[in-house]
C-alpha cells in the first residue's frame, strides 16, 4: 500500500531530492526527524485535519531536509520545508512549472523575519481556510521572532468576519469608511479568546475601498489573496490597489496570489484549450502578485489537481510556520 497519494507519480522526484542530502528513502527521512522529537505529521494535519497524507508526508520531507542542512533558525528552516514540498509537485504539473513548494517555504521565511511587521489574509470570511492558516501563523510566528508579527484577516462582509471571529476566537475590529473624505475609522475592537488567537484582527469591509483603506490602517507588508467567493469582488482588486499605491508612496510590499491554475472557474480564457485553460481568478492573481501559486486556498483536492500536495494554501502557510518553529525550538535545545 503506498504511503500517501500519487505515490509512483512523486517517489523518483522525492527520491532524487533526498539523495542529494545523504538520505536514502522517504522512510529515512522520517526516521531523521523522529530523532528530533517533533511529531511533524500531527503538527500538519492539527492546521488542516482534511488534509491529504502527502502533505503530511511532503513537511517530513522537508524537515528532514532541514536537518541534514544544519538548520537551525525557523527562517531557514522554513526555506528548506519549501524544498521538501517542492520534490512532492508532479513533473510538468502547474505547481511544478510555477515552483509553488519553494515559494511557500519563502513565504513562511519571510513571516518569520522581523523584517515583515504584518500579514494579512486577503480572503471571503466564509473561507475557513483563512482561519486555519491564521491560527498556526498566531500560536506559533512569534515564539521566534524579536518583533511580534501582526496577523490579520481582510474580507468582504462585516457580519461574516464577526462570526468568524467569535468562532475562532479572534478579534473583530469594526470599522466605518468614509466615501466623502477617504478616511476609515475604527469603531471597536472586540477580542473572543484571551490566547494568541485574539491577537488576530479579524476586519469586514463593504466594498473594495473599505478593504484598501484597511490594507493601509494596518501597514500591511505581504498578503496571501483567497479564491473563494468574492475573489473578483474583493480579494484580487484589494491586492492590486493595494499594490500600486504602495509604488506610489514607496513602501515595499509582497502580494502571494493563492489559488488559480488549470480548472479553475468564473469564465476561463478559452475553455476548448484544455490545459492552456486558466480562469478569472488565475489571470488576475498573475496581474498582482509577486509569487502565485496554484489550486484553492482552501480545498486540499484542487491543490492536489495543480500537482502540489493535498492541503489548502493558506493552511499551508500556519503548517510551514509552524512545523519551522517546533523543528527550530528542538534543534536549539
């Protein structure tokens, strides 16, 4: 029985990576890590449950990776979790022309680094996966760090970024937009935990303006956009506005779209193209973004379609953050 999906798809990629680190199998990789005491696996499936084992499988990769290079700072580790989740995309697949597993590792990286301030989650509240990847990010960022990291969540719908917010314990700032002046005034804070998840500010906007405005309230330095209901609405305009008045004002920003590739919805170019066939939400990631990676923010199976592993990019990134942490903490015993 293999050991996760896509076994004989992935193994000789996987197999070549390990090699060339002194590891001789995937099973040896796990023994590798094992030996540090960090359960990587369950650290994986406690960010997204329904995740599909090769994620699981992929970090085990990648921090065994980490070990064999001598890492020891989460920063770093992060970038060698990326190598990891890299020997896991299909050959010729979208992830893989894209170089999605590296660009998660580069991302976890630069949360990880004091240079980043702040992180927002650019998705429609209704997309849990945005909470998922924000809880890993806020119970494990700043065991590292010198400088806090602030997590945030930027959505469309003021009702849902509460209810979200009450569910996951964070904390839901109400806002008001003024279309007169231009100004966004903050009306409340209301925290629903007492833990790191209340250090996640959870915002609503009514429009792309609001969502801009709330973009600049919090300084925002790199974003991860979703795909899930409003993404040409609100997600993928905010990132885009967002971008070029930080050109303007020269603040240095990175935009990750998540989501996009091959069978995506919303009016693709052309349909009949067959694999040439990217939807709205793809193209538009492409106009903003500085990395773009591929298949649902949230659903594991689409990730999985696109040829990375089994689990939704934005809990992907609360996973690569957290298993750098927990490896890291081990390693500086």
């Amino acid at each position: 029985m293999s050991l996760f999906e896509g076994y004989e798809r992935r193994i000789d990629k996987i197999n070549e990576v390990l090699k060339s680190y002194g590891i001789s199998s995937i099973e040896e990789a796990k023994e590798v890590v094992d030996a540090t005491g960090v359960d990587v696996y369950n650290i994986v499936k406690g960010i997204q449950p329904i995740c599909f084992e090769n994620a699981c499988w992929a970090y085990i990769v990648g921090a065994a990776i980490a070990v064999k290079k001598g890492d020891k700072q989460a920063a770093d580790i992060a970038k060698s979790l990326g190598e990891g989740l890299q020997s896991f995309c299909i050959p010729g697949s979208v992830a893989d022309q894209r170089k999605v597993g590296l660009g998660h590792g580069n991302l976890a990286s630069m949360l990880l680094t004091n240079e980043t301030r702040c992180f927002a989650f650019l998705a429609g509240h209704e997309s849990f996966a945005a909470a998922e990847g924000a809880i890993g990010i806020a119970n494990n960022a700043n065991k590292v760090r010198e400088v806090p990291l602030k997590v945030i969540l930027n959505g469309l719908g003021k009702d849902a970024a509460k209810i979200i917010s009450r569910v996951n314990g964070f904390t839901y700032v109400e806002t008001e937009y003024n279309y007169h002046t231009g100004e966004l005034k903050e009306l409340s804070r209301t925290p629903y935990s007492d833990g790191p998840r209340a250090k996640v500010a959870c915002y609503g906007a009514d429009d792309v303006r609001e969502g801009v405005a709330i973009m600049h309230h919090e300084d925002v330095d790199v974003s991860i956009t979703g795909n899930s209901t409003n993404p040409t609405r609100f997600q993928h305009p905010v990132a885009g506005i967002y971008k070029k008045e930080c050109n303007e004002k020269g603040k240095k920003y990175f935009s990750v779209a998540s989501g996009g590739g091959t069978g995506r919805t919303l009016h693709p170019d052309n349909m009949a193209a067959g694999p040439a066939s990217y939807g709205m939400t793809d193209t538009m990631g492409r106009m903003h973004s500085d990395a773009q990676f591929a298949g649902s923010s949230s659903v594991p199976a689409h990730v999985e379609m696109m040829g990375l592993i089994g689990m939704g990019n934005n809990p992907m990134v609360g996973a690569s953050v957290a298993v750098s942490v927990a490896l890291s903490e081990a390693l500086n015993k």
